[in-house]
C-alpha cells in the first residue's frame, strides 16, 4: 500500500507490466530512441532560429521530459521507485525539469490487466485463489511502483488488504537501477565523474528488501508490536494464510489520505503532524528501526480518532548507532547556536566532506547559519514557510559545481535523510506550525538544556 497518489484510483483499462529482462530493456532503448529523436528536432530548432543548443536543453524539452515519465511509469519496478525516491529525496533541491518528470511518476497509477493479475496470484496461491474468499475486488484500490492492492474478504469474514507484485520487478532490479543510473548521466544531471557506485549498490539491496514481502510482512508485526502501547498510530496486522514473497495480505484498516488534511484546521494539521514527527524521532533515537520511505501514501488519517495509520514497511531498516549519534551532535550544535561544532558534527556524520569545507567554508557556514536560524526563531517552526530554501539551495548549487566538493554522504544515513526530508515535506504541504524544539529536547545531552527545560532561550 505504497506509492499511489493519496485519492488516485488505478488505470481502469489497465496495462501490462513488462515482466523479461530482455522486454524491459526493450522499453529502455525505444524510450532512448524517442528521446534522441527529441533532442535532433529541437536541435534543428534552436539552429534554425540562430541558437548553439546546449545538450542539456535540447534533452529535458516537455516532450523528452514527457516521454521518460511515461515510459518508467510503464516499467514500473525499480525503474518508477527510484524515480519516486530521488523526487522525495531532493523535494525543492530539484531542477525543474526533474521535478516535473518526478511529479508525473507520483501521479501515475496503472494496474496489471485481470489476465496478468490472474497469472500472478495462480502462481502464488493456485488455481483455485478464488475459492477461498467469498469477494475478491479484481479492481484495485491502489497501484504503485511495486505492486497493487485489491480488497477481500474471505469466508471467515476477515476484511484483507492484498498488496501484489509487479511479476518481473525483484528480477528486474539491477538492470533497471543501472539504466536509470545511464538516463541521469546522459541528461547531464548527474556529473559522470561522481562516483555513485556504493548509493547503487545500496538502493539495489533496498529494492530487493522491499521487493520480499514475508520481510515486509515480519516488519510490520515489528512495528506493530513497537508502537503497541502508542495510541496516535494503528498498524495492519499481517495476514499470515495469505502472505507469500510477492503477495502480502494484512488487515483492512479505514482511512483519508493524509494530504485531505490540507484544508483542515491549524489545530488538526499541527496534530497529525506532531505525531509523524514523533514517530520519526523514536525511530532515529529510541527504536534502532525505520521506516525509510515517507511517501505520502503510506500514511492515513482516522478523522474519527485523529489516529494516524503506517502503511508499507518493506523500507524499514536497522538505523546505525554512529548515525543516531551524528544527528543528536548536529541538532545540539545546532539548538545551541554552535556554527563551528554543527560544522564539525556534519563533517563528521557525513553529510558534507572534507574538500567542500576546505574549498567553500564560508558557504557553508552560511548555511549552517540558516538553519540555526530557522531552529531558534521564537515560537513553533512554520513548515509552510520556505523563504530559507531559496539561500540554501543558491549556496548548495554553487558549491555543486566545484567538483573538488563533490561528495555522497554513507548509505544508512540517506536513507534516514530521505525520511526526514520526505517527512518536513510533508509538513511544508499541510503548513504545519509545531515546535520541534521541546520534541527534539528529550533526546539531547542533558548539558544542552537550560534549567528551565527551554533550550538555549
């Protein structure tokens, strides 16, 4: 239950998802083909109008841009996840161009036609699926990256979400991992001299995690048990007859996107969002475990309860201690209004290397600068104001350019990132006002808190 646009219902004509190796790199060299046909009319454009096109402009034209989000969106599997990762990844650090293709990915929804679904689950369960439930719902309520999901119920009255795999998708991980890799080259928006080899090789064994549905099914039992005692949350129970490696069936539980909150009162925004914020402290400072992929479409509300239901753990993964411990020194340099220790603490986690600091210090100190700002400003930090991003992101460029900075922070600590960011993403969507600051405080040494329990004010 991932990926889907929160209210999008699947492609109702339905489309084949290309299962062989050979079919989907079939679909990787027509889009290349269509793509270099793109560039050599708009070349012939700009020339004609007395332009020097740059590669750069004559790929990531509308049409170009329009043909690579249909064609991964087609691919499904790795090809699409990946697309959708580096969307909630960056969030405002994009290009344009990027982030247009990225947003066409996360609206798109097709689902597996009957006779594909029908191979898939007699492959899974047998022939004879469908007696054993008394209504299986052949249109899905969902369809993502990865799979789809139908309602069932089965004859002893058990109310089932049933997620199903793309067939081809775990198969198909390397191959699709690396052609996205060779499309990001060729756009010119990944610098051929970065070596990305290890982030690959990491989102190549998450894929493959996320792809095992019995892990999936054993993290959300996990999760489930963590979060027993917590009242904010519910989590599915899984479904043990009817889980399998590509199938995965858990309890159906009732709920709203959670971006129907966008219209909602302040009060009811700040709440649903405090305990996302909540939960992702936990993760990163108490549990050890964390549910990496914070697309939207993995939460919902219950505007009965104000719960909040956790959808999709196939991301989940062991959070190092080392990265526990580098973000507690960055918020507390940070809270404390210590450029020079949050400089340090960054180096030292990982989040920029040593050559950016040698060759562009004052920039980012300037960053730093920023977000200590932004964190000690008097009252509850406004998500919906993102004044700030434009200083970080001109300072972030800048210094992009200069390959002496470049730098890819370890594997575990993006994938904690990638929650953080996806998670103040969201927050910037529902213009949520919270103060993190007396949510952070708890997990800070007891040196950065002043007596009166304020931190640093």
């Amino acid at each position: 239950m991932s990926d889907d646009p929160p209210g999008a219902r699947a492609d109702p004509k339905g489309l084949a998802v290309p299962s062989g190796r050979l079919s989907r790199f079939g679909h990787f060299g027509r889009l290349a083909g269509g793509v270099a046909g793109g560039m050599l009319v708009e070349g012939a454009r700009r020339l004609a109008e007395g332009e020097r096109p740059r590669l750069r402009d004559m790929l990531l034209t509308p049409g170009n841009v329009g043909r690579l989000a249909d064609r991964l969106s087609h691919l499904r599997g790795a090809a699409m996840k990946l697309g959708q990762m580096i969307s909630m990844d960056a969030g405002d650090m994009l290009p344009p161009e990027l982030t247009e293709i990225m947003a066409r990915l996360r609206q798109n929804a097709h689902r597996m036609p009957p006779q594909q679904l029908q191979q898939v689950l007699a492959a899974q369960w047998g022939k004879e699926w469908r007696t054993r439930f008394a209504h299986f719902d052949a249109t899905p309520i969902a369809a993502a990256s990865i799979g789809q999901v139908h309602r069932a119920r089965t004859r002893d009255g058990r109310d089932l979400a049933i997620k199903v795999q793309y067939p081809g998708v775990r198969d198909s991980i390397d191959s699709d991992v690396d052609n996205v890799a060779t499309l990001l080259r060729v756009s010119g928006l990944l610098p051929r001299e970065l070596d990305i080899a290890p982030l690959l090789a990491a989102a190549k064994e998450q894929l493959r995690e996320e792809t095992d549905y019995l892990r999936e099914g054993e993290q959300m039992a996990l999760f489930g048990s963590l979060l027993a005692n917590a009242p904010d949350y519910v989590v599915p129970i899984c479904d043990q007859e009817f889980t399998t490696g590509q199938v995965l069936a858990m309890s159906f539980v009732e709920g709203r996107p959670i971006e129907s909150l966008i219209d909602a009162p302040q009060e009811t925004r700040d709440a649903a969002m405090r305990s996302l914020i909540a939960l992702v402290l936990r993760e990163l400072f108490e549990f050890g475990m964390m549910q990496t992929d914070p697309n939207f479409a993995n939460y919902r509300y219950q505007p009965e309860t104000g719960r909040l239901v956790l959808l999709d753990f196939g991301a989940s993964r062991p959070v190092a201690a080392s990265t526990s411990q580098g973000y507690r020194e960055l918020l507390s340099a940070t809270i404390a209004g210590d450029r020079d220790n949050a400089r340090a603490a960054a180096l030292a986690a990982g989040f920029v290397g040593a050559g950016a600091i040698a060759h562009h210090r004052p920039r980012i100190d300037r960053m730093i600068d920023v977000v200590i700002g932004e964190m000690n400003k008097p009252g509850p930090f406004d998500f919906g104001d993102r004044g700030f991003v434009e200083v970080l992101r001109d300072q972030g460029t800048n210094i992009a350019t200069d390959q002496a900075a470049w730098h890819i922070p370890p594997a575990d600590l993006l994938f904690v990132q990638r929650k953080i960011s996806g998670t103040a993403l969201l927050a910037a969507r529902l213009r949520a006002r919270i103060d993190v600051r007396s949510m952070v405080e708890p997990y800070l040494p007891a040196d950065q808190t002043g007596s009166d329990g304020d931190l640093g004010r």
